[in-house]
C-alpha cells in the first residue's frame, strides 16, 4: 500500500496540471505554424504547377500552329503541283498535328476547370473532321489530276471558315494565366508568322495566284508587331551582331519574295519559282531563320529569369514560416522528457526482451529455410542432370541426321552437276574437229547449250532454296492479274506439251477477281514448276489446270490453282517424302525422268511464304492432282469477273499475229531513258518510219504543235508513261486538249490491272508493256496507223523474242554498238545509284532504279530489269535501309558482272 500511495503522490494532479497547459499550447502552436508552412508550400506548388501547364499549353499551341499551317501548305501545294511527295509530308504532318490537339484537349479542364472547355472541344472536333474531309476530296482530286478543282475546294469560303474556327478554338484552350508567358507565346508566334510568309510567297510562284500576295500582306505587319512587343518586352534582344545580321537577312528576304510578287504579277512565275526556291534565298533563310532561334532564346531566358523571381520569393515565404518550427519543438521536448524517463527506461527493457524473441524467431526461420533450399537444390540439381543427358542424346541424333542428309544432298548435287557437265565437255571436244558439218556443228551447239541451261536451273534452285534455309528469301506483293499469269504459265508450257502430244487445258471457275495481291514472280514460279512436272510424269492424256477462288462472308479468300495429270501417280509413302530436298518418287524416278528433285521443295516453301500450301492427292497408275492455295490479299474492292478480261484478250490477239510490218509515216518518240529512246528509234528506222525524239511530256507536246503548225502533223506519238517534269497521261491529255488527234500508243513498264483502263482514259488509243520486242511493238503501230502486214516482212514469233535486239531489223554492227552504248551507260548509272544508296537518297536511287529498269528489258537483260523493279519498289516505298541497300549492292554487283562478260565479248 506504501508504494501505490508513493506512485499517487508522484502523479497527483496539482503537480500534472502546469505540464498539460503547457504541452497544449505548444500542440496548438506547432500545429498552426505548420498549417502555415502547408499552405505556404502549397502556394509554391501550386504556382509551379500553374507555370508548367502554362507552358505546355503555350508550347502546344506554338506546335500546333506550326503543324496546322505545314498540314494546310502541304495539301495547297499537292493540289497546285501534282506532286506525290506533298501529300506525304501532309500525311507525316496530320497524326502529329491530331496528337498534338488531343493533348490541348485533355490539358483543357486542368487550366479553365471541369467542363469549361467542352464547347471548345465540340468545336475542335467538329472542324479537325470537316477539315480532313476537305483535303482528303482535295488529294483525290489531285490523283485524277483535276489540280485547279482541288485548289478550288482547299480556297474555299468554308474551308477557311473551318480553318478559322479550329485556330480560335485551339487559341482559347491555350491562353496563359500567367503574364510572364506572354514571351513564350510571341516566341511561337513570330516562328510561326515567319513560315507562313515564306510559304504564302512561295505559293504565288508555284500557282500564279495573286491572292497569296494579299495574304502574305496580310500576315506581313503581325510579324512586325510581335517582334517590336518582343524588343519592348526584351530590350537586351535586339542588340549586338546577331540582330544586325537578322535585319540584314530580314531585308534581303522581304525584298526578293517582293521582286517574286512583281514577276508573278508579269506573268514569270518560272522567273519568281527561280527566286524563291534559288540557293540565295535559302542562304538567307538560314541566317534570319538561326537569327530569330537566337532572339527566341533571348526571349526564354527572359521567361526564366521571371519565374526564377516568383520562384525566389515563394521560396523565402516557406523559410519564414518553417523556422519557427524547431524552436517550437526543442520546447515541447523540455517540457516532456521529465515525464518521459520512465518511460523510456521501460520501453528499452520492452524493446531488448522483443529484440531476443525476434532474434530467436529468425533462426528458427533460418534453419528451416536452409532445410527447404537443400532439398530444393539437391531435386533441381538432379533434373538438370536428366536434361542435359537427353539433350546430348538428341544433339548427337541430329548432328548424325545432318551430317547423313549433308551426305546425301553431296552425292546428290556431284550427280546432278556431272550429268550435264558431262555433256557439256563432251560435244565441246566434238566442236574442236575441223571435218564436222555445218549441221552437226549446230547440233552439238545446242546441245551444250540445253545442257548450259539445265546446269544452271539446278543451281538457281540450289540457291534458290538456301535463301529459303536461311531466310534470305522475301516475298514483295504487287496487284497483279491471275488471268496474266496462267496464261504465261500455258503459253510457256504448251509447246513441251505439244511434244509429248499432251492436250493441256485451263478450266477457269468463275467468279474470279480481276486482279490479286501476291508476289507474280514467285507465283509463276510454282505454276511453272506444277505445270513442268506434270508434264514430265505423264506419258499420254492430258494436263488440266482449274483456277478458282473461295470468298468467306468476312471478304477473306483464298485463291486455289489445281494442276491434274494422267500421268504416273504415287503411293502414300512416296507422297511423304516427295517434299524433301532432291527427292522424286522412287530412285527410278530420277533415272527415267531426270531432274533435281528440288522444284516441289522450293515451291513448298514459297507457297507457304504466300500464306498458302501445295497439297497432293495421287494413284499409282492414275495420275496425280496437285492443289496450290494461297492468300490473295483483301477482296473487299475487287471487282469479280464471269469471263475472262478485255485486255488479256487484246493481248492475245497481238500475240498470235505472225508477221512484223513494214511501216511508213512520221513518228514522235517520248521517251526519257536514252539506251530505250536510241534503240526504239534505230528499231523504228530500220521499218521504214521516220522518227523525232523527246525526252519528257513537255517537250513532247511543243514538238506536236510545232509540227502541226508547220503542216507537217506527226502520224503517231509513242508515249512514255513515266517521265519527268510532264509524264505521259499529262501530256496525252494536254495534247488531246490542243485539238491533237492522231493516234497515240502508250508504252508503259506497269503491268498491272488497271494501267490499259488509265491509259484509255487520259486519251491514248492503245499501250504496249514493256519489255518489248520488236513484232509486237510494230504491229500494235501499224494497227493504229491503218497499215497491213505484208510476207515479206515476216521476223520471229513474239513469243522467241526477250528484247528489241531479238529480230532481223538490226544487223549484227546495230546490235554491237547499241549494246556497247547501254553497257556504258548501265556503268554510270549502277556508279549513281551506289552513291545514293551512300547518302540514302531514295527519290534518286528510285529514278536511277527505274531508268536501269526500263533500258536493261528493251535490250535483254530480264534479270537486271526485275532486280532494278524490285530497288524503285523499295525506294518508293521507304523500305528498311539496310533491306534497300543489300538490294543495290545485288544490283550493282550483277550489272558490273554482266558488263564484264558482254564487254569481252565484244571486244
């Protein structure tokens, strides 16, 4: 009882009562000085906050202005100009252009409130949509060269409306809360001003239109007077030597884009486009462009400067009201640690008794964890163990199985490399004898050649399929016309079959789309590979080939070719292993029929590159049925056909035409490419026509109206399509307008379906694809100029023909010094295209790609042609560099080779 009454003397409440008040009044007190410095800090924050959302919403208007006149300039000069490449800067511009809004549009409600910005985000959406439907008509417009109805839509009363309406919605979403950000939006503001000026004057020059005059003056003083506000603002920017050098630059650019505006106002656009677009007026760009980058920086450090003065001073409010605040607690400590002693005292004996129990529940935990890691380690070590002695079970089974299959595909490749070998070295000790006769010669001639050239199919497939093995090999989809394709694949193969006296049939089962999206080149390859197969295994019968396609209500489909036989047939197991490398049906197989076994390997694989597969159904004695299937791209837009179409008919019809005619008249001959343009013009010569040449569009239609003012019309023009500065379905349409109407032959290297429509439809009466040959090229001429073939003019079948240098017009000196010429010029043209595949400048590579493209298939180098299609693809389609590169590399290397060999030859 002592010690309780001692312990109630100790805390009897007359002595407690003084520490309670005073322990409550430094609560309070604390409590109140950090209420203040929250609220002092929140304040800092709370302007910081407010700055960096100022400065977002300022940068993204300046960025959006930016973007907004770039987006509305690049669809104006598509329109004015024709040329594809504003509408991809218009394309690059749009999607940043729409990010940009979306995030003034989400910045909104942080900077005005919840709901205040909703009437300006209405009016954004609703004019961004407007605005894109505008230019998108305008684009379409332009495609269907329509120019001025495309600059009418994009000058338009209500596509400025809609401008107008889009810029002030942005502008109020935008507006700073703070004074300071005034400079940042002159900053954006004299940028942007600067870019319409420039680009207003260069309207003018491009389209003739003195209204961009009235809106370079109209834009003119908001220039001014955002720079003077900016100087008043700033003083310190307008000195010093980089300002003089910004008035300097200034001057001269606002004095050349006027002399611009008085040519154009005198009708010499060319002179003011010379001006605008010369090597001075850009030099000056640079100095008044880095001038005013300078000024705007002047213009931001002095925006710094202002929030680090607002920044300073919060900073010394929270000082003031946070000093106090230790003070405060030293105090509230004195008055506390009498009473807190004992406490204390108790609390480290509390804590040192815990301190023991955790420390022994650690090492319980600890044992046990180590326990549980053992055995885990001991069963993982184990099953590592079990894994790596199957794992070396299985490699070894694999590298035997490949050194086995390297064995076999060895002896195989030796055997099939002999064969021909052989007889190439053979009839060539035959040829070395002097007493053979002419006709003998020719035979062992032949000979090696066959020989030659099955040597060569065997290690085209060879490496055909190690591009496959090594995924090398890349499939480039174009649209294309599965009607084309199977009738090359027949015309190709009907002459085997006529040898054999084998009936081949193509059963088409309609509808069919017109065209297909799918690689034609390695299609045709498997075609021609089903096709050469079936016709080698079969004796007597016949060879059918059915096309069809299968359409899902979702508009995928699949394109089937299915090759039949009545040949010699399979069974199950020789189905299994018809796929493998250098594989037939039997080992029998190989010696009756010959060939690699390599065909239906690599037409597997392509086919499953086509998103397709080969399936085969066969008997033995009964033949066989080899089913293609592959994907042939989006069918929503395709038209589909119930008969075969108008052009492939037209086609055939000058196929089968038997003779080359001997022409008369007076040609002009459009074409750019000068190997194509001096080899079509001998070629024309040599037929009896006299010939005018001219290097692109323009030039073409002056020497059309010259020749007709003299009265000396031209009989025919053969238009180019692709030229530069005017291409062909321009100048066809530009000439049919000036009242020009002889006939007109395209003469076009796109193959695709639709070019015959788009021909048509600017005014040619006819087109020929390239590559050409000669009987083709003058019968589809002496067709348009009313002339009859005559017996005596008779030359080749066109289907002997690879090139305008096959044929009996040009004698054997032609041939060497037209040849000699396009190999020259293939030399500098492959040097030009390495360098600009060097400096990665697309637009050029595809030109040069297009020029080697054209020449090498009127002269006979298919291979150099479809490589030079396959670099202008990727160049025109922004492939990836190191892809496009690898391709010139190809192409060069093959150009240099062949101009080797062919320069021996002729030397």
């Amino acid at each position: 009882m002592g010690s309780k009454a001692m312990m109630r003397e100790n805390v009897s409440p007359g002595r407690l009562t003084p520490i309670y008040v005073l322990t409550i009044a430094f609560v309070f007190n604390s409590a109140a000085l950090v209420w203040l410095g929250w609220m002092s800090y929140s304040s800092y924050r709370e302007m910081g906050t407010i700055r960096r959302q100022d400065s977002k919403a300022e940068q993204l208007r300046g960025t959006i202005a930016y973007l907004d006149e770039s987006v509305t300039m690049s669809a104006r000069m598509a329109a004015a100009t024709g040329d594809p490449r504003w509408e991809r800067r218009y394309r690059k511009f749009k999607p940043q252009l729409h990010v940009a809004v979306r995030e003034v549009i989400e910045l909104g409600p942080k900077v005005h409130g919840e709901g205040a910005n909703e009437e300006a985000h209405v009016q954004i959406a609703a004019a961004e949509a407007k605005l894109v439907e505008m230019e998108s008509q305008a684009f379409d417009l332009a495609h269907q060269d329509r120019d001025s109805e495309a600059q009418a839509v994009l000058e338009s009363d209500a596509y400025q409306a809609r401008k107008r309406a889009f810029r002030r919605a942005v502008a109020w979403l935008c507006q700073p809360r703070r004074l300071f950000m005034r400079l940042e939006e002159l900053r954006g503001t004299a940028v942007r001003l600067d870019e319409v000026l420039t680009m207003s004057a260069r309207m003018a020059a491009l389209t003739g239109d003195l209204q961009w005059e009235r809106r370079y003056r109209r834009f003119e003083p908001q220039l001014d007077d955002t720079i003077k506000e900016a100087m008043r603002l700033v003083p310190a920017a307008a000195g010093g030597k980089a300002a003089a050098e910004t008035d300097a630059a200034n001057i001269a650019l606002v004095k050349m884009e006027n002399h611009a505006f008085d040519l154009v106002r005198q009708g010499r656009a060319d002179d003011a486009k010379a001006i605008l677009f010369g090597d001075e007026y850009e030099k000056q760009k640079r100095v008044y462009a880095e001038g005013v980058a300078k000024f705007a920086d002047s213009l931001s450090d002095a925006a710094a400067a202002a929030l680090q003065r607002e920044q300073r001073q919060a900073v010394l409010n929270i000082m003031g009201a946070i000093l106090p605040i230790p003070l405060l607690i030293v105090g509230w400590l004195v008055a506390f640690r009498a009473t807190s002693n004992w406490q204390a005292e108790s609390n480290e004996k509390n804590r040192r008794l815990a301190l023991q129990a955790d420390d022994l529940a650690l090492q319980a935990d600890d044992l046990a964890t180590l326990n549980r890691s053992l055995d885990e380690k001991v069963a993982e070590r184990t099953r590592e163990l079990e894994e790596s002695r199957a794992a070396a079970i299985n490699l070894k089974e694999k590298a035997e199985a490949a050194s086995r299959a390297k064995t076999e595909f060895l002896a195989n490749t030796s055997h099939e490399i002999r064969t021909p070998m052989t007889a190439i070295l053979g009839f060539a000790d035959f040829l070395t004898n002097t007493g053979l006769s002419e006709v003998e010669r020719t035979g062992h001639l032949r000979t090696i050649r066959r020989n030659g050239e099955a040597l060569l199919k065997l290690i085209d497939d060879i490496l055909d399929l190690s591009k496959i093995e090594a995924e090398k090999m890349f499939i480039e989809p174009s649209d294309c016309s599965p009607w084309r394709i199977v009738e090359d694949v027949v015309s190709l193969m009907r002459l085997k079959a006529t040898e054999k006296d084998l009936e081949l049939q193509v059963h088409y089962d309609y509808p069919l789309p017109q065209a297909i999206r799918t690689d034609p080149v390695r299609l045709r390859q498997i075609l021609m590979n089903l096709v050469g197969n079936a016709i080698k295994f079969t004796k007597q019968g016949n060879v059918r080939i059915a096309v069809g396609c299968s359409r899902a209500r979702d508009e995928v489909g699949r394109m089937e070719f299915t090759v039949s036989d009545t040949g010699v047939g399979m069974n199950p197991e020789e189905i299994s292993r018809l796929f493998e490398p250098f594989t037939q049906a039997d080992a029998s197989s190989t010696r009756r029929f010959g060939g690699t076994g390599l065909g239906l390997t690599i037409s597997k694989r392509l086919a499953e590159m086509l998103g397709g597969d080969i399936e085969v159904q066969s008997e033995p004695g009964k033949g066989s049925t080899f089913a293609l299937s592959i994907d042939p791209g989006p069918l929503e837009d395709v038209t589909m056909l119930d008969s075969p179409p108008e052009d492939l008919a037209e086609d055939e019809e000058t196929i089968e035409a038997d003779s080359a005619p001997s022409l008369r008249g007076r040609v002009l001959l459009a074409e750019d490419v000068r190997d194509t343009e001096q080899l079509i013009h001998l070629v024309l010569e040599r037929a009896g026509m006299s010939v005018e040449a001219a290097e692109n569009g323009r030039i073409a239609c002056k020497k059309v109206a010259a020749a007709t003012d003299e009265g000396k019309p031209f009989d025919l023009v053969l238009m180019d399509i692709q030229m530069p500065e005017m291409d062909g379905h321009e100048a066809t349409r530009r000439l049919r307008r000036e009242g020009f109407d002889g006939p007109i032959v395209a003469l076009t290297a796109h193959a695709m379906v639709g070019d015959r429509q788009k021909c048509l439809e600017a005014g040619c009466d006819g087109y020929v694809a390239k590559p050409l040959d000669q009987v083709k090229l003058l019968t589809t001429l002496a067709r348009h100029l009313g002339q009859s073939t005559t017996e005596a003019d008779q030359q080749q079948r066109p289907d002997e023909s690879s090139g305008l240098l096959d044929g009996t017009l040009l004698d054997d000196a032609d041939k060497a010094r037209l040849l000699k010429m396009f190999l020259d010029d293939l030399a500098k043209r492959t040097k030009e295209l390495d360098g600009a595949s060097r400096t990665e400048d697309l637009a050029a590579m595809a030109d040069l790609a297009h020029q080697i493209k054209g020449a090498a298939s009127m002269y006979g180098f298919p291979q150099i042609a479809d490589l030079a299609r396959t670099v202008q693809q990727q160049a025109t389609e922004g492939s990836d560099l190191v892809q496009l590169q690898t391709t010139v590399t190809q192409l060069r290397d093959l150009c240099q080779q062949t101009a080797g060999r062919y320069n021996r030859k002729l030397t």
